[in-house]
C-alpha cells in the first residue's frame, strides 16, 4: 500500500513545487517588463517627449491601490507583488505630472474623474465580490478616456510599444495568481484587454493622421509614451 501511494505523493509534490516555482518566475518577469517600460517612459518624459494625463494616472493609482488591496485579502500570491509595484509607480508618474504633464485639462476630463470617484463610494458599500471587482473594472478603464481623448489629437506623444509591455506583463501576473479567484484575475485580465487596446488604438490613429511615418512606428525624435499597468 505504501509503495503505490509514495511515486503519487512525489509526483504530486513536485507538481506543487514546480507550480510554485513558474508563478514567482512570473511575477518576477512580470515587474521586469514594468520597471524597464516605466524607465523608458519616465527617461522619455524628463526630456519633454512625453506628456502624461494627470488624470488618468490618479484614477489608476487609486484603483492599483484599491486592486492590490483585494488580491492581498483573497490570497494572490506573487501576483500582488505586480500590483504593488504598479500603485507606486503609479503615484511616481502622478507626482512628476505637475511639472511634465499635459497641461490641455477639458471639461470631458473633469467629468471622467468626478465619474470616477464618485464610483468608488458605491465599491466600497457593494458586498458582493464579483460585483465589487467588477466596479473596480470599470472605474479603471475609465481612466484611458482622457489619455484616449490626448491620442485622437496628439498620437505622436503616446507610443503603442509601452501599452504592449504593459499587455504582457498583466498577462503574466494572471499566470503568478495562486488563488484564482474573481478578486484575483478579473482586474489584471481586464488591464490585459485594455493595454491591447490602447495599443491598437494608438496604431490606427497614427496611421489615420501619419500614413507615412506610421509605417516606421516612431514618429523623430520621440521614444516612449504613457503607460499603464497597476
């Protein structure tokens, strides 16, 4: 009896180890991809190439916070580490807004913000789980309206090459999730989808206004663009 449950029993710890091991990897690459577009992003805005909402980072830093907030209390794993990393830098890039951020504030953005804070009271009175990540969702992607809004005139400030990195590392931290839960992997499944979005979006925007330079990817002299991934 022993002899046929022992080759099970290792089999099934080595499975758990090995699990254990690719998710860490995960969030590990997954901060990396953060970290290296957040530089390229931050290097770019330092030198006046790149010109960040204000408001769309607010919303997404308070979200970040709230997101990473959840996943810690519904046991994510390594995949809150990604989180974690994404609300400070979140705030780091709100903060420098004041000196190298968009300076065209419309009343579309004031309304987009007053939407969005005024949501978050209903998030925190929802009891109910599903609905309330799904109230965090929402709020989230209404963040890229005023970037949206910036792109459709100015797509050569925004770069679809930052929103693809953010793409793949909020798919990476779904794979370092340990308790899959809605609380857990609808927030980073929706970063996911919006990221490729926005890419997209910036894609066929530039090749709308800029057929010739769309072609190159950048327009000259420009590097790196807003980027969003909490």
């Amino acid at each position: 009896m022993d002899g046929l449950w022992t080759p099970a029993f290792a089999g099934v710890t080595c499975w758990i180890i090995v699990t254990l091991i690719l998710k860490d990897l995960y969030a590990f690459i997954a901060i990396g991809m953060m970290l290296s577009s957040r530089a390229t992003y931050l290097t770019s805005m330092m030198k006046g190439r790149t010109r960040p909402h204000a408001f769309s980072w607010l919303i997404w830093g308070v979200i970040s916070a709230i997101g990473l907030a959840a996943q810690i209390a519904e046991h994510a794993g390594p995949a809150a580490w990604v989180r974690g990393v994404g609300c400070v830098t979140c705030y780091v890039i709100l903060a420098l807004c004041w000196w190298k951020g968009e300076r065209d504030i419309r009343r579309a953005d004031w309304i987009t913000l007053g939407i969005a804070f005024t949501a978050i009271p209903l998030w925190i009175i929802t009891k109910t789980p599903v609905w309330s990540v799904i109230l965090v969702c929402m709020i989230d992607s209404s963040g890229y309206l005023p970037t949206a809004r910036k792109v459709w005139r100015k797509p050569k400030e925004e770069t679809p090459y930052s929103y693809m990195f953010s793409c793949g590392g909020a798919f990476l931290s779904l794979l370092a999730i340990e308790n899959y839960t809605p609380s857990t992997w609808l927030y980073p499944a929706v970063l996911t989808l919006s990221n490729a979005t926005m890419a997209s979006y910036i894609l066929i925007r530039r090749r709308q206004l800029h057929p010739k330079r769309a072609k190159t990817g950048l327009a000259p002299g420009e590097e790196a663009s807003s980027l969003h991934w909490q």
